[in-house]
C-alpha cells in the first residue's frame, strides 16, 4: 500500500447543455460527481445520486480514519474531448 493517497477531480462538459461535471477519485477509485440537473431533472425530485454536506462530511471522517499519516496528492483534469479519442 502507497504511502501516498491520491485525489483526482476530473472536470468535464454535460452531454445537452453547456455546463460542467466533476468527478472526484480516491486512490483510482469513484467517490462522487456532480451534473446539471437539467440534464436529469429526475435526480432533483428523487436525490437519486445527489450528495450534499452530510455525505461529504462522512466521507472526509472516514477519509482521514482511513489514510492517517499519509500524503495527499490533489490532481486536477480535464475530461478528454470525445473528438481527441
């Protein structure tokens, strides 16, 4: 095990309209992401994947329970392009 943990926000573009999304990894793995909810206006009436501070306060506690005494790397990204693949 890496004495080092990584965190990655990818940043990319919605599909329909002309807005961003983030994605946030821990150590490679999926941890939550954000979207316009215009582009799933169902997500809005039934918080289906939606996470607000609570969700993300006991991610930070278990975060830091979890990588005590480690080093935290931050990456930013972009998305690539569906055109450049």
């Amino acid at each position: 095990m890496s004495d080092v943990v990584e965190v990655k926000v990818v940043t990319g573009k919605a599909r329909y309209v002309d807005a961003r999304t983030e994605t946030l990894y821990i150590d490679g793995q999926k941890w939550m992401s954000a979207a316009p909810l215009c582009e799933c206006p169902e997500d809005a009436i039934l918080e289906r994947d939606l996470l607000g501070p609570s969700d993300f306060a006991s991610l930070l506690k278990s975060f830091l329970k979890e990588h005590r005494g480690k080093k935290v790397r931050f990456l930013y990204e972009d998305e690539p392009d569906e055109e450049e693949e």
